[in-house]
C-alpha cells in the first residue's frame, strides 16, 4: 500500500528525525512504501500561551549580552547554520523528503505521529492543524501511532470549546495508538474510547545497521542532550560541571537544531545522523531534558539523570518525560534536587526492570501496528 505519514519530519531536531526514519523503516518492513505528507501551520485555537516566541523587546534585550560574548554568538550561529544545512542535506534525503513540501493528503493508508502531532496549543510554531487530527484528509484507512499532545491538555480542549472539533476528527481515524497517560486522557473524553498506549518508533527499532562502531570522541566524557535555553541557570550548570569535573569528564554538548551550550566543553553537530547514537552508546554518563535524550540513554543502559520542566517560556515536557520514566520503571533517574545529581548519576538504574517493561511493550506496539497495516487486516 500507500502509505502516507504526517509527523514532525522537517523539524531541525535529532529526536523528530530519529522517530520519523523509525517509524518508516517499520511500515516499510510490511511490504508497504512510505512517504511523508506535509502540513500547513494553523490558525491560533488555544485561550492562553504556553510556550512563547521571543518578541521585539525579548530580543532587544539580548543586544548587550550578545555584544559583550560576541565570539559566544559568532559560534552559536555558526553552529546553527551547519546544523540546518546538515538536516537538508543529509537527514532530509534520508527520509526521501525533499524541500519542495508535500501537501497532497492522499494515500491508502494515513498514518498520524509519531511526536506531539496532537498539541495543537504550540501558538508560537503551529498552531491548531486540522489533518493531524484526522480532518481533510483523502485515505481509507487513517490511524495515530504513538501521538502525543505534549503540554496540551482536556482542560486546555475544553477551555478553548475544541472538544467537537477534535472529536469529530479522532473519529475519522479507525484506530489509535498514543504514547502518554495524558493524550490517551485526551482522547478518550474527546472519542469515548480509549486508545491503546504504543512506544515511541525510536523504542521498535533498532539502528544497528546504520550506526557506527567507532568512537566519536576520544576519553570518558558526560554527554548533555538538552533544548538550548533550558539548561543554562547558574545553579543547573554549576551541578553538571562539578560532577564532570569531579569524575574527570569532558562536558560534550550534541543539541539538535543547532542548540548551544556555551558552559560545555564542546557542542558536537554529528556528520552522520546516527552518529549521534554513538555519542549516547560511548558516554561515560548523560544529563537531559528532552523525551528522546531519556529515550536514547535507556536504548544504550546509560546511567542518565533527567530534569523536569514545569511551565515556561518554552513549554513543559513533563507530562512526556515523566510518564516515560515512570512507564519503565525509571523514576529514580528525576532529578527533584541539584544536590541529588551525584548520587543519581553513580546509582546503578535498574535496567532489569526497564528490559522487562520493553520487551512487553514493544510486542504490543508492534502487535498494533501489524493488526492496522500488516496481514491481519485483510
């Protein structure tokens, strides 16, 4: 069949891609051929804002920062141009995606996610897009897998009278799958039903075949995934680099989308996609706040500590992170107070627990997929 994805694809993130290549080399490996579809941003249906754009005086603001560290910037945008001209040239080719965008909503099949296809209160990147709800789409069959709607909520959905809208086009998708305890809320008091519970693809397939063996960088180091501007508070970074410095680590940086950390000892923008697993596999530790970063560090029985970020300027990612982790068994890897940070990273994470969980997991992730687009749906 024909089947078409609408995702996250073209966001300059490692995370968005990794999930996105995942979860086509799995549909593929049903016989069936991929392609990602694209979507138009949306009209603003959210009351509120829950992640916010700099404005004018935001940016105004930064001029005499940026003049005083003006070598700081000069490599922050040096790193951000590389990072973007190498997600076109090189990760977007590996989706088969071109720049020319795909709006053509056909195919046989329409498969939503994975990433937070679902949050439709992102007012400041896309607002509310009808198709990654079901709506204006021309397929037989259109599905959700492993969805999330990140830091939107059911009391967001009906204070922003969204409930028949957003219904009505979950309806429309014959099955659904989600990937948090939140969005399955979501769903089920917009539908009725509720849908199954599915891993990120980047938990169902394994990149062995495109990894390299090799090592990325020489000597034990502590490897830092976190979005730029999250990371940064003087207490947050003092805690990372006392650790490092402690354990007689280098600090390595690897943010997809051209993040920077200007306190690492480095910030890495990968030649090779998957290279950037290897950095996961060879760290000696790994500090994150992203889903992904928690995601790649379980993939490779890394000894990892996770922030948690409540509302801000840049959106929360607990409701994601915190179910992940408390999904495998991983809620020890939280870290609730700076001071902790040490006996966190050099406690053994119970991998015992997370192995069990996966292996459960992933069979009823891929048990979802093979009933909606494998043998059994004939």
């Amino acid at each position: 069949m024909e089947v078409g994805i609408l995702t996250m694809h073209r966001v300059l993130n490692y995370g968005s891609f990794m999930q996105a290549y995942a979860l086509k080399r799995v549909i593929e490996s049903f016989g069936h051929h991929v392609t990602f579809k694209d979507f138009r941003r949306g009209e603003s249906h959210h009351i509120g804002e829950k992640a916010k754009a700099p404005g004018v005086l935001d940016k105004v603001a930064k001029i005499p920062s940026i003049i005083s560290n003006i070598d700081e910037f000069l490599e922050k945008r040096a790193l951000r141009r590389e990072s973007n001209k190498y997600y076109k040239q090189i990760c977007w080719p590996l989706l088969n995606v071109s720049e020319t965008p795909d709006y053509d909503l056909t195919a046989d099949v329409m498969v939503i996610g994975s990433d937070e296809v679902f949050n439709y209160t992102q007012n400041d990147a896309l607002g509310y897009v009808p198709c990654l709800f079901g709506h204006n789409i021309n397929a037989p069959l259109i599905l959700s897998y492993a969805a999330s709607a990140g830091y939107a909520n059911w009391d967001d959905v009906i204070a922003d009278g969204m409930v028949d809208e957003i219904g009505a086009g979950l309806k429309r998708m014959k099955y659904i799958s989600v990937r948090d305890e939140n969005t399955r809320l979501l769903v089920e008091h917009c539908t009725g039903s509720s849908p199954a519970l599915a891993l990120d693809p980047t938990l169902i397939y394994d990149y062995d075949e495109v990894m390299s063996q090799q090592r990325i960088i020489d000597g034990d180091y502590l490897l830092v995934y976190a979005y730029e501007g999250r990371t940064e508070s003087e207490s947050e970074v003092h805690a990372v680099r006392d650790f490092a410095a402690r354990h007689k680590l280098k600090v390595i940086a690897a943010g997809g989308g051209g993040a920077y950390h200007a306190w690492c000892d480095d910030n890495i923008v990968v030649s090779w996609p998957f290279d950037l697993l290897s950095l996961f596999r060879d760290a000696a530790f790994v500090v994150t706040d992203t889903f992904h970063g928690s995601i790649f560090s379980m993939k490779f029985t890394k000894q990892f500590a996770a922030f948690l970020r409540g509302q801000n300027e840049f959106g929360s990612n607990f409701n994601k992170v915190h179910f992940l982790l408390h999904q495998f068994g991983m809620e020890s890897r939280i870290i609730n107070n700076l001071s902790d940070i040490n006996d966190i990273l050099v406690t053994p994470a119970p991998y015992d627990t997370f192995n069990k969980h996966l292996l459960d997991l992933r069979q009823a992730s891929l048990d979802f997929l093979t009933k909606a687009l494998g043998p059994e749906r004939l």
